[in-house]
C-alpha cells in the first residue's frame, strides 16, 4: 500500500534522525488526487553537420630523474583525429510526459516517473471516487515547449550516435517536427506532508508504482561523525604514506 511505501522510504533514509523511523511508523494520513499531465506525440526528421573524432595515440620521449639519476623513458600521448560528418536521424516520440500543475513540487511528481501510460482508462467519472482532482495549470503551449525541449535533447543524442567515432562535434542541426498530438491525462497521485521537530515536510507516491519521492531531514550529528571517521581515516592514511621511503621523481621533456 502508499502507507507501507512511505513508513518504508522514510525508515530507509540514510543520515535521518534516529527518531524518524519510529516517527513513520505512528502513520500519517494520505491523500490521493489524479494529477493532470499533458502527453505530446510527434514524428521528428533532422539533418545534421559535424565532426567525428578519432583517439590515437603517439610516442613522446621524455627524461626522468630517479634517486639522481636521468632516464629516458616512452609516454603516450592522447590525441584527436577529427573528420567532417553529415547525416540524417529520424524519431516518433511517443507519449512525451509533461506535469501540468503548478502547486506540486515538480522535482519530486517528475522523479515519479515511469508511468505505465498503456494501461490509461477513458475517463469515466467513478474513477474519481475518493480521490480529488487538479485542474491543469500549465497550458497546452507552455507544456509543448518543455516536451520540444526534452525531444531537443534526445534528438542531439541520437545526432552523436549516428556520428559515430569516439569523439563528436554538431556544427548545424535542423529538425523538421510534424504529426503532432496531444492528449490531457490524470495520473494517480498520493500526497503528504508530516512535521518533524517544528519542520514540514511534503513527499509523493505514484499511485501505480509505490515509486515515493521527497523532502526528508538530515541528522546533523550523524553527518558530523561520518565526517569526523572520514577526517581520522584520511589523516591515518597520510601518517602512514609519510613514513615510506619514496623517491622523488621529476620530468623534463623535448
């Protein structure tokens, strides 16, 4: 159940106050609500420009000085071969997800992500029995430009992909976008807020998952002791690498 889901997030949470996991276990009333999310579909031709970048390496001589004493010695040297490369990508993106409400903490409603969209219903209004549901607050053209923007990205991966080699460079990328679709969806939420020591704090459960997102405390104590280990630890090490006999070694090239 989101109930089972929360107390479990919240007692798992590293570097939380002792007291916390017993906190979560009290329970705390949930709320659900059907988030409103727009989903995009659009089919995407780009053409492209750019350079393709080949590592290889070569042999530099260099002379190192050991106990006082000059060597010669072989170092290999990282460089880059690049090529001019042009092509074509296409993509149907399907069912681009973008939030639709402005009162939700969006970090946290997109981390819940992914939704099982194949099982969506035609809305029918017993669905909503026990639930509340949002009004979308982001408008069609405004949700557009945030899924362009993650097409945008996934468009420029595939770009580097088709380039190829080890290395890529994009000069000049044009993208033609058409058969653009949409669709207003609401999406199973459930929401939280629980006080710990004076502080509030709100949290998310996809209502299909259990996948849980949000804020939580932090032990300061706990982070000071770890810090504190970690400072001994690394001050223990440093001690003991003092203590070896090591040469000093410098280099001088041509």
């Amino acid at each position: 159940s989101a109930r089972k889901k929360m107390t479990d997030w919240l007692g798992s949470l590293w570097f939380a106050p002792s007291g916390l996991k017993a906190y979560a276990k009290k329970g705390r009333k949930l709320e659900g609500i059907y988030v409103p999310y727009w989903t995009y579909d659009a089919q995407t031709a780009s053409d492209y420009t750019g350079q393709r970048g080949k590592i290889y390496y070569v042999t530099k001589r260099v002379t190192v000085t050991v106990d006082g004493k000059r060597k010669t010695q072989n170092r290999q040297v990282q460089k880059i071969r690049w090529s001019p490369a042009s092509g074509h990508v296409s993509r149907f993106f399907d069912d681009v997800l973008v939030l639709g409400s402005k009162s939700l903490p969006k970090e946290y409603t997109d981390a819940l992500a992914p939704w099982d969209l194949s099982e969506m219903e035609p809305y029918r209004p017993e669905y909503l029995a026990g639930f509340r549901a949002e009004s979308y607050t982001v408008q069609l053209d405004e949700g557009y430009k945030e899924a362009r923007d993650y097409m945008n990205r996934v468009i420029v991966r595939d770009v580097k992909f088709d380039i190829g080699g080890d290395r890529q460079k994009i000069s000049s990328l044009d993208t033609d976008v058409g058969m653009i679709t949409f669709k207003h969806i609401l999406l199973p939420v459930w929401m939280a807020a629980y006080k710990y020591r004076g502080k509030t704090y709100r949290f998310v459960v996809n209502g299909r998952t259990g996948n849980v997102q949000g804020e939580r405390p932090y032990s300061v104590w706990k982070i000071a002791f770890t810090v504190g280990l970690a400072l001994i630890a690394a001050a223990a090490i440093g001690f003991a690498l003092a203590q070896m006999d090591t040469s000093q070694v410098t280099y001088t090239s041509y």
